[in-house]
C-alpha cells in the first residue's frame, strides 16, 4: 500500500511561526513533525510516500533529501552517530512529491494524488498531526481495512467542549471498537453533533474516492473538504484506535505533543519532570 502525506496548508492557525516555514517541519520535542508522520507510515510497512506539498514548502524536500556537505562534516569531525541518523533519514522510504497550487482544501489535496495512486487503496497521515501507539495507527487501520475491505478512518472520542473542532461521525458499534459509518458531519455544534466520536487524521481510502472529490461543492472558502467526499462512499468504518492523536496545527496541542513526547525520552525525562515539579511548585 502507498500513502499520501498532505502538507500544502497554509497554517494560519500557527502564525507567525508558519509565515516562512511550514507547519509540517516545525519541531515536536526533537525532530520535525513531519518525520514522525513518515516513520509512522514506514513502521506500518509503506515504503512508497507521496507528500503534497505547495508554496514555500521546499524544506521539507530538503529534509528527506540527502546533504552530502553536512555529511562530510559530520563524518570529518567523528561525529559517527549523528551522521548515521541525518543519513536514515534520508533512506527511510521511497519518497515523490506533488504540487497543490492553490490550498483549496484537504479533499483538494487528496485528488492531487491521483496518478501516483494508479487505482490502488491508499493511506494518507496528515502531515500535522502526530500519532503516539505501541502498533502503528496506520497498522491498525490497515488490518481493519483488509477484514471490512471498505474505507476505513481512525476516529477519537473526544470531550464535548472539542466537538466544534473536528468532522464527527454518525455510526453503529459493530465490533469492538469498529463503527459502520452512517453519516459525517464536519465541525459541528455541541447540540447538532451524532456522537463524540471525531475523525482524527489518518484514513485508508479506496481509489474510488478521486470520483467522488470530483463531485463535491467548494463550502466556506473555496475549500473542497475529504469528509464531503466520505460521505457519498458506498460504505465506510470508524476505528477508535489504540493510542492517542496530537494536531500540531494547534499551538497548545503542539506545546503539549513536545512535553509528552520528551517525558518519554531517557535522555531528558527526568530533567523535565524535575523542572516542571519546579515550576508549578
Ligand atoms: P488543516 O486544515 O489542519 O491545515 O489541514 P491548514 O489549512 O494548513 O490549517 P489552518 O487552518 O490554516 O491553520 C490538515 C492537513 O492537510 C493539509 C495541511 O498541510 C495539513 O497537514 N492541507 C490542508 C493541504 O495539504 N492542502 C490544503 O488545501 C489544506
């Protein structure tokens, strides 16, 4: 399975950090969210990624790309470990690039991929949004994409004050964990909203639903939006997946992402907790 990695917004939510560097490349602790979006997809088994990008989005070329002057310093100066990780890097998978030219939306973005796609079922990981599980998110959409062999999206429940935030799901509880999906709704209010039950970011999507981007009205803003596209799919599934989901396009859901993911770390944990015991003393 190929994925497709969309990273071509325009991060007003993030300015003025965003003004000149792209939200997907701003850091999570210690790496670039970006990069944890493509191990995610590589830990998955996809080794075949397709990242959409656009304007002023060219670091993150250059990111994946190799950087033989930095190498060759690297390698001068004996820093041994520090080359091996610039150079994994840029081995981890293979990765192509496509243009967005104008940010009409995520759906927009999803049917730049089409011809790279070539008919196959496909996955696509927001290229701001982090997911944090022992079994790969996208793992564990794929495994029930192949049980259902329908389209397939992680889903979180949320608390009600974050409803307004997302696209929610209407479905029925078939399994543990799986929801036959009856209808969507993106961003709505408290009292209009089906379920708690919010679409988080990753998704295994049938090709088919190229033909149904084509058929979706731009909403508020010109933008041409993937939920829209869903919800005429013949069938679809709702999987509350194991772990837990960060959108870094939001700054207090990116502040947070960098202080759980370095209370992981060995290396700084325990600083960090001391620091912060410190702080709220
Ligand atoms: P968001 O809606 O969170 O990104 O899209 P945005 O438009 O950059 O955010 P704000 O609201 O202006 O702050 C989720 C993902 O889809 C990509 C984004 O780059 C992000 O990774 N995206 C969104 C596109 O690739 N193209 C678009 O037209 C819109």
């Amino acid at each position: 399975m190929k994925a497709v990695i969309p990273a071509a917004g325009l991060g007003t939510r993030f300015l003025p950090a965003t003004k000149a560097q792209p939200k997907e490349m701003l850091p999570v602790f210690n790496k670039p969210t970006i990069q944890y979006v493509v191990e995610e997809a590589v830990s998955s088994g996809i080794d075949d990624i397709l990242i959409i990008t656009g304007k002023g989005k060219r670091t993150i070329e250059d990111h994946f790309d190799r950087s033989f002057e930095l190498e060759l310093s690297l390698r001068n100066s004996g820093k041994i470990e520090a080359l091996k990780e610039i150079e994994a890097i840029s081995d981890m998978a293979d990765i192509y690039y496509v243009r967005q030219k104008k940010q009409k939306g995520l759906g927009d973005a999803i049917s730049t991929a089409k011809n790279h796609i070539d008919g196959e079922p496909f996955a696509v990981l927001l290229g701001d949004t982090i997911a944090q599980s022992n079994v790969p998110c996208t793992k564990q959409l794929m495994d029930i994409f192949y049980k259902y062999e329908a389209t397939t999206i992680a889903v979180e429940k949320v608390p009600e004050e974050k409803i307004e935030r997302y696209g929610i799901i209407k479905g029925s509880c078939i399994s543990d964990s799986v929801y036959k999906i009856e209808d969507m709704v993106e961003k709505p209010s408290i009292s209009q909203a089906p379920s708690n039950l919010a679409i988080t970011g990753r998704y295994i999507l049938v090709p088919e639903i190229f033909d149904h981007i084509k058929e979706v009205e731009p909403g508020v803003g010109g933008e041409i939006q993937l939920t829209d596209a869903m919800k005429s799919l013949d069938e679809s599934y709702g999987y509350v997946f194991e772990g837990k989901i960060y959108d870094i396009g939001n700054t207090f859901e990116w502040l947070k992402s960098s202080i759980e993911i370095a209370l992981t770390d060995d290396n700084v944990k325990y600083d960090l907790r001391q620091y912060l015991m410190e702080l709220l003393k």
